[in-house]
C-alpha cells in the first residue's frame, strides 16, 4: 500500500489510509499549511486544523476568505475520502461558505466536516470552523462532491 503524501494521517487498521488513491503530494496543502488533525471512518467525519499565518491575510489585516473557504473544502474532502472504497476518488462539485466573524492572524483554526449523505456518486456534507476554544463557528459550509472509480491512469481522470 502507498505511503500517505507528507504530513498526512494514515488511519484506521495496521497499512490503512484514507489516501491511498492520491498518488501525487497536496502541494496547495502544504502551502496554506493545513494539518489533518483527526479522520473517524465510522462517522464520516474529519478534524483539519490551521494557524493564520501573515501569508493569509487580505489588505485589510484579516484572514483572506478564499483562506476560510480552502480550509472548510479541504476539510470537507478529508471527510469523503474517509467512505471511499479502494479505487475511488472525489472532488469538488460545489461549496457555499457563510463567513460570520473575521479571523485574525495568529488564530488556532479547527474545521470540523461530517458526511451528510453518501450516494453512490455524490456525497453531501457540513462543515464549521471556530477559533480553538470559542463555542461559536467563525464559518461554516456546506459543500457536494462528486465520488468516481479512478482510472488507475496518471491523469486524475475517472471512469
């Protein structure tokens, strides 16, 4: 089995992960500097933490909302990746974020995403976003991803 892209969990039983079907590093993870801080298979759901860096924020000193929307669509994809079976893979058909307070750099982020509905084809989740420790989410999502068998080709390509 693939060892997991750097920076990422391997889960659940002994050589189990829930990106054995991404061959290729998350570069644009690795850039915004996420951390997958908890993935549960049982309940479809994944943790995927962030500290707003100086690098994510907008002219106006907050965290930059394509930031907060990167986030909650990581995290979102972290959770259908933890129900797709072993020649799967998914990706973004859509995403609505409803920012409510701004954050500011030095932030501790923690994105919390829950698979809604897993059909065949599409999957449907919500997510939230709060400040670690506030009760209150500073954003939340809902987002629908579609889910297809990998080609097994290079080219990212579904049947």
């Amino acid at each position: 089995m693939p060892t997991p892209p750097e920076g990422l969990l391997a889960i659940g039983k002994e050589g189990d992960t829930i990106f054995q079907n991404y061959p290729h590093p998350d570069r644009f993870g690795e850039l915004l500097g996420y951390s997958v801080g908890a993935v549960d298979r049982d309940s479809g759901s994944a943790v995927v933490t962030l500290t707003a860096r100086a690098e994510h924020l907008s002219p106006s000193g907050r965290v930059h909302g394509g930031v907060i929307s990167s986030l909650l669509d990581y995290a979102c994809g972290i959770a259908v990746c933890s129900t797709l079976g072993p020649h799967e893979v998914c990706s973004t058909v859509e995403i609505k974020v409803s920012y409510f307070r701004p954050i500011r750099l030095g932030d501790d982020l923690e994105a919390v995403a829950q698979v809604a509905f897993r059909g065949k084809r599409l999957c449907a989740l919500v997510a939230t976003l709060k400040r670690k420790g506030d009760i209150q989410p500073v954003a939340m999502a809902s987002a629908t991803f579609n889910v297809v068998e990998n080609g097994g080709g290079d080219d990212g390509q579904g049947k």
